[in-house]
C-alpha cells in the first residue's frame, strides 16, 4: 500500500531494554539513546555538571577564576579580579562600592577603561638656577601665597623684604640673582578642586602703609598717617577672609577705602570706608549675592 503511515495505540511498547530518548533520523528511522546530543537540542551529558561544562566555552587550567562575557553574539571567559583593598598598606574589608574622595575621573567607553587620577603634592618644591639679573620666578603650579619658603644659596629669605608673591604662582625678588645662584621655593599647592586644601586657612600679620591689594587670609595692620586704599581680591571664593585693623588709631582722620574690584560689598556695588578711630573690620566672602560681609 502506498501509504504507509499508521496510528500507535495507546500502550504500545518498543524493544528498548532500558530508560531512554527517542530520537529519529532523517528518512523517519525511530531510534534511541542515553543522552541527548548538543545538535538534537540536548547536552550530551549524563550530569548537571557536566551538562553545563558541555554548553560553556572550553575550560582549561588558565580559565580558573574567570567568569563568562559575552559581546552580544559569543560568550567567551574574562578574568575575574578579586583585588585586595588596602590604605598606607593595611587591609580594608571590601565592599560593593569604593569611594574616592579627591580624586578627578574620566571614562573612555571605546577602552572600558575608567582612569582615576590622583591629586598633586600637597606641597611643590621647585629649584632655579637664575640668569643674571632674573628677579620673576614662575611656579610649576598655583601656591598657597604666605605659606612659601624662599631660599637664596641656602638662606632664607624675608616675605615683601627680600621678595614678593603678586600672585599665586610667581615669586618676585627685590634684587636680582646672579648667575650661579639657586633659588630654592618651597610651597604648598593651592589643591582647591579636590578639596585638599580648599578649607585652608592663613593667618598671616602682615604691617602696611600703602595702598595694597589684599591677599585672602592675611590680618592687615594699617598705618593710617595717610589716607589708604586697600584693594580686595578680584576672585575670592566663598569662605575667604581677610582682618584689617587701623594700627595707628587715626582712620577717623585718614580714612581707609576697601576698593571693592569687581565684587559686591554687604549686597552693594560701591566701594566701603573704614572711618573710625583704632577700627577692626573682617571680611568673608559669602558668594556673588553679598559678596564681602563686612562686620
């Protein structure tokens, strides 16, 4: 007959001896196995584990402590870092997130790579070897101003004596150097985007008896026998503090002006005068709304 296909009643059984997976081959042949094979939709294996290593990529000795990744298409092994935390070299108990605190991030998605880059020194030390006549030195980075060392052939020099710092990165010498001389700068950096050295603060006397432009962190003492115009910084930020202080008693006669260069001064944008006898006046910067509080 030419067709050949038939019913199984229910209840039929095959001459198969043990337990088994049917299977059938390409002409419709019934057959069976132990196992499934990989190609049948099966593992080929006879055991969880060995089911799993059989649909894994090829382990070996290298792959140990590695784990799976895949790329969007293959799987493939990665190594898998189980790095040991530690601060000043002792060990810090791990955790799910590590944070770093002063540090400056960048990710570059075609690396997978994120670079954590770690703040300078907190202190700069710098040597010149002077040309002669050579009186401006140029720092490598920002310092702190009144907090720097300066050393001429190994003796220290006198802060607006023997030198100046009319910003945070030039030292100024009253004299020249000479050819041979070492100029040695000691300094601590001005580290304000890490938060290092951002609440740093100076206290530093200083005597004056001319117009000056005013450095954050100083406590002025003004000779007030004339008439002083005492210029305040062009960028503070907030938390800056400057003291001024009439030495000579006598501001009520010759006044002291705090030219304001650029910034508001108690919400105003007008210069302030100090006008009282032996008068003491400290000044915060409290961001651009006010400005220097004056009190």
């Amino acid at each position: 007959m030419s067709d050949k296909n038939f019913k199984v009643k229910s209840g039929l059984n095959l001459p198969i001896t043990s337990a088994a997976i049917l299977t059938t081959d390409s002409n419709g042949n019934i057959a069976s196995s132990s196992v499934l094979p990989i190609t049948a939709g099966g593992t080929g294996q006879t055991s969880a584990t060995n089911a799993i290593n059989a649909l894994l990529p090829v382990q070996n000795g290298s792959t140990v402590n590695y784990t799976i990744q895949s790329d969007g298409t293959n799987i493939s092994w990665a190594k898998l870092y189980n790095q040991l935390v530690q601060n000043a070299g002792i060990s810090v108990t791990p955790r799910r997130n590590l944070n770093f605190v002063g540090m400056t991030f960048t990710d570059n998605a075609g690396t997978d790579t994120t670079t954590i880059s770690v703040p300078t020194n907190a202190s700069l030390r710098q040597t010149f070897t002077p040309t002669a006549g050579q009186t401006v030195f140029t720092l490598s980075s920002a310092g702190v101003i009144g907090s720097e060392q300066v050393f001429l052939n190994g003796i220290l020099l006198v802060k607006d004596s023997d030198y100046t710092t009319p910003n945070t990165t030039t030292i100024t010498l009253s004299s020249g150097a000479a050819v041979g001389d070492i100029l040695d700068v000691m300094v601590l950096n001005n580290i304000t985007t890490s938060g290092i050295l951002n609440t740093y603060k100076q206290e530093i006397n200083l005597a004056i008896s001319s117009n000056t432009t005013l450095v954050t962190g100083y406590r002025y003492f003004v000779d007030t026998s004339a008439a002083r115009t005492l210029t305040l910084p062009a960028s503070p930020s907030v938390g800056n503090e400057i003291v001024i202080i009439d030495a000579t008693s006598t501001a009520g006669t010759n006044n002291i002006t705090l030219a304001r260069n650029g910034n508001k001064i108690n919400g105003l944008t007008e210069d302030a005068v100090i006008d009282v006898n032996s008068a003491a006046a400290v000044l915060i910067y409290t961001g651009s709304t006010i400005g220097w509080r004056l009190g």
